[in-house]
C-alpha cells in the first residue's frame, strides 16, 4: 500500500483540522488506506493510562457496542486500555482509524492487515517522516488532532490534572463552551 501526503490545500484535506486547530493544524498529513473513511461521523477513544478496573471493563463492553453497531472509531490506540479496544473492534467489519503519535508505520502489523484489504482501516498521521518515535509532546499533539477531526469525544478515564483533562479544556473551546 503507497502513503497519500495531503497538504493543507488539498482538497480532501479535512477541513475540521483548519477549522478547529487554525494555525496548528498541520501543514500536511499522511495516510494509508481509505481516506473516505474521513467522510464518516467518528468518535473519537480516549483514555489515560492509569485507569480503575471497573472502567476498564466497561470500556471494553463499550467498544464491543460500537463495533456491533458499525460505528466509525478514531483513536491513538496507545495506551493499554485503547489497543484492547483496537483488538475489540478489530474482530468487527466497522471502520477505524488509527493515528499514531509518530510518522506513519514502515509496516502494517499482521493483526491490522485484513482490515486494511477490507477498506475499512485508515492510518493517518499528522507528524512529518522523521517523527519515528513517539513521546509525551507528540502523543498529546495526536490527541488534539484525534479530538479535532472527531464528532463526538469519548473519554473512558480522565486523570485529574492530567492531558486528557486539558485535552477536554480544548474540546470546550471548539464548541463554545467556557469553564467555570
């Protein structure tokens, strides 16, 4: 499979990532796979990596939702809780798209293979090709451009003080709402 660079004029550049993170959203983005998958409402996974056993079940069961009801899934899928889901919903035939905090992978892994030939895999990255590792800058970076191209944001755990919560601090400015 051949990576699409799309820049900022592209015209299937998502325009949510202009509209939302202005002059931060990225000059260009990366993608293997089936970029109509964008087109589609998403719902964005989240979840800190610290993360109580009784929500970690419950995220479990609300993937497994997702995947049976043929929802459209974007995440990072980076912390345990997250590839567990990315398994999950792996076992469906919905779409999900993956955006890690890096470049885009040299390889697919085998476990992501069928749904890619399925056309229902997209990989996207907004990090340049020499952004091969992933750290703590780029990973909430990720966030925000996973947050940004969703329509909905789905937090399964928020550690107080944490990214995820400043990530949702972000969310409420797209959508008008102010802090109290």
């Amino acid at each position: 499979m051949i990576a699409l660079t799309l820049s900022v004029d592209d015209v299937r550049y998502p325009a949510r990532l202009r509209d939302r993170l202005g002059d931060k959203a990225p000059a260009q983005i990366s993608a293997l796979g089936d970029l109509d998958l964008l087109a589609l409402p998403k719902i964005a996974l989240f979840c800190s990596t610290r993360c109580p056993g009784n929500v970690i079940l419950k995220t479990y069961d609300q993937a497994a939702k997702w995947r049976d009801a043929g929802h459209c899934v974007i995440s990072g899928f980076h912390s345990p809780v997250e590839k567990e889901c990315l398994r999950i919903l792996l076992r469906g035939s919905q779409p999900i798209i993956i955006c890690p905090a890096r470049s885009l992978p040299k390889r697919i892994p085998p476990e992501w293979r069928k749904a890619m030939a399925d056309g229902r895999l997209l990989i996207l990255s907004g990090f340049c090709a020499t952004e091969k590792r992933m750290t703590a800058e780029l990973a909430m970076r990720r966030n925000e451009f996973v947050a940004a191209l969703a329509d909905e944001n789905w937090f399964a755990h928020i550690t107080p003080g944490g990214h995820a919560e400043r990530l949702t601090y972000r969310i409420n400015e797209w959508n008008g709402i102010s802090e109290v």
